[in-house]
C-alpha cells in the first residue's frame, strides 16, 4: 500500500468511525429494534416507580387500618414518636431500591448488547432471560471500577474524566462481548481506543451534547409539573386537573429521555464494534496497560478519600461553629 492508498484508507475509516456515519447506522439499527432496546431501557424506570407506588401503598393502607386520614397529622405523628422506626424503615426501603434499580439497570444493558449482537431478530422474552448472576456479578464489578476512576478524576479535575471517559468507556462491552474482567476489561477498552482517541472524544462529546439537551427537555416538564401544582394554590385549575397534567409532562419527558438513551446505546455500541474491528489483528498485551489503570484506581481512591475527609471535616466545623453560636445567644 503506498502513502496515497494508505491516506484515503485512513480518510476512510475515520469517516466511519466519525458520528455522522455513526449516527445514520444507528439510525437504521434503532427504526429495526426499537422496541426492545426502549422497553428494556424503561426497566430500571419502572422498577423504581413501581417500589415508591407499593411503598406509598403501603402508608395508605397503614393509614385505612389505623381510622386515620390526615395525612400529615400521621407523618407528624410517626416521626414524634416512633423516629427510629422510621429511619429503619427508610433505610431498609432505600438500600432495596437502589439495590433493585441496579440490578435492573444491569441486566437490561446485557440484554440489550445480546440483542444488537444477534443478526436475526430476537425477542424481548430471550434477551432478558438466560442471563446469569455471574455475568451480571462481572458487570457490577467493573461498573463499579470504573466508577470510582472515573469519579476520582471528576474531583481532580474536569479535564483528566474527559481522557479517562474517552478511553475507558469501551469497558462495559469488553466485558459483556469479549467476557472481559475487571481491571482487564478497562485496559482492553483503553488498548481498542489507542489511536483513535481524538476521533471516539468527539463521538462521545456529540452523545453527551444531544443527552443534555434532554436531560434539559425533562427539568422542563418537571418544572411545568411544578407550576401545575403551584397554579392550584392560586385557584387557577384545580387540584385533579393540575395532577393529571403534571403527571402527563413529566411521563412524555421520561419517555423522550428514554429514547434517547437507547439511541446513544446503540451509537457506542457500534463505536466499539468498529473499534473492535480494527484492532482485530493487533495482539492485544493487557499485562501492559494493568500497572496504568490501577496507577488511576489508586490515584481515584486517594483523591476521593481526601475530598470526603475535607468534606465531613468542613461539616463538621459548620456544626461546631452553629453550637457555638447558640451557646453564645443563650448566654
């Protein structure tokens, strides 16, 4: 291959690694299954509405039983008395539903791969069973890894979670495609991405860029939720009308925002499958790039262990020094 072939090839894969190209694949992709990467993007949504319904049921139902219907007077009354009790009892409720939303969000990222991995057409009711506790035990482990990279750069600065986001991002495949493990699935994330970095930085500015937009479509509706609600204080509509309305824009925001995230998941998925591609007769040497990533684990870990100490410590003086103002007053 002579310098002229080898530039319109360069030319050539950048232009189909570059998100316009991306973008009308994904496109193609999502018009095709849709249906399924959206129910299972909704999964977490509903598993996480559906606990505050029961657990909202369930005060009701307490309530029905005691012959109380104050609302208010009860909260009042159960937080004076029994303070304890309720603290357990949100505890409890709050470990299982972060625990529960998780392990939903989890497994629909699994099935959702199995689904655009699969050239034929694969059921909702396939993909989502099938999947083993392991498999979901492997992705936790390296959520959580690059988690805390990824948050230990955000507190260093702005700038080093823009590198670290570029190269690391691919983990998640690495692991579920290539059964990647831990900190090996973040070095062949960085490895598939190596070379490529400025071309994956700007795919991934223009998912970020397009989720904020969203994500400012959805504090809109619920901001107009909110102003429904403050219209009934007003008499302006009443207390049905203003529920209904709130509840209907923020659902259509929730929706929208939903949409979306599965559209930006197949874009990154097929990023890493070109990504994947072109690396295909490079011999992939992790034992290389394990001393970098545990280099930025250890740095997170710092950095996060200093900013939490600095925080509680900051708190804590707030509180010696509010203490101290009330004895003075008291004085």
């Amino acid at each position: 291959m002579n310098s002229t072939e080898h530039l319109d090839h360069v030319a050539l894969t950048n232009n189909g690694l570059l998100f316009p190209t991306l973008f009308k694949q994904a496109w193609g992709i999502f018009k095709k299954k849709w249906c399924a990467l959206f129910t299972l993007a909704l999964m977490p949504v509903i598993f996480l509405v559906s606990s505050y319904v029961i657990l909202i049921s369930a005060v009701y139902i307490v309530m029905k039983l005691s012959g109380v219907d104050d609302v208010l007077y009860t909260v009042f009354n159960v937080f004076h008395f029994a303070p304890q009790y309720v603290s357990a009892v949100v505890s409890i409720s709050g470990v299982i539903i972060v625990l529960g939303t998780i392990y939903f969000a989890l497994r629909a990222t699994v099935a959702s791969v199995k689904i655009l991995s699969s050239e034929e057409k694969v059921s909702l009711r396939h993909a989502w069973h099938g999947i083993s506790y392991k498999t979901i035990g492997s992705l936790f482990a390296v959520a959580v890894l690059l988690g805390i990279i990824l948050a230990g750069g955000y507190v260093l600065l702005f700038v080093p979670v823009l590198f670290l986001v570029t190269f690391y991002s691919n983990a998640i495949f690495t692991n579920i495609v290539e059964g990647k493990k831990g900190i090996d699935a973040v070095v062949l994330s960085r490895q598939y991405v190596k070379g490529y970095g400025a071309i994956v930085f700007v795919n991934l500015l223009v998912v970020f860029g397009v989720g904020i937009l969203f994500g400012l479509l959805f504090k809109l509706a619920l901001g107009l939720g909110g102003l429904m609600i403050i219209s009934v204080y007003f008499g302006k509509i009443s207390l049905i009308s203003a529920v209904l309305i709130a509840l209907v824009v923020i659902v259509i925001g929730v929706l929208l925002l939903v949409l979306w995230k599965s559209f930006a998941f197949i874009v990154t998925y097929l990023m890493f499958k070109k990504l994947q591609a072109l690396k295909a007769h490079h011999s992939a040497n992790l034992a290389e790039g394990r001393k970098t990533v545990r280099v930025w684990l250890l740095l997170a870990i710092i950095v996060l262990a200093i900013y939490v100490g600095v925080m509680a410590a900051l708190k804590n003086s707030k509180v010696f020094t509010s203490e101290q103002s009330q004895q003075l007053e008291s004085f």
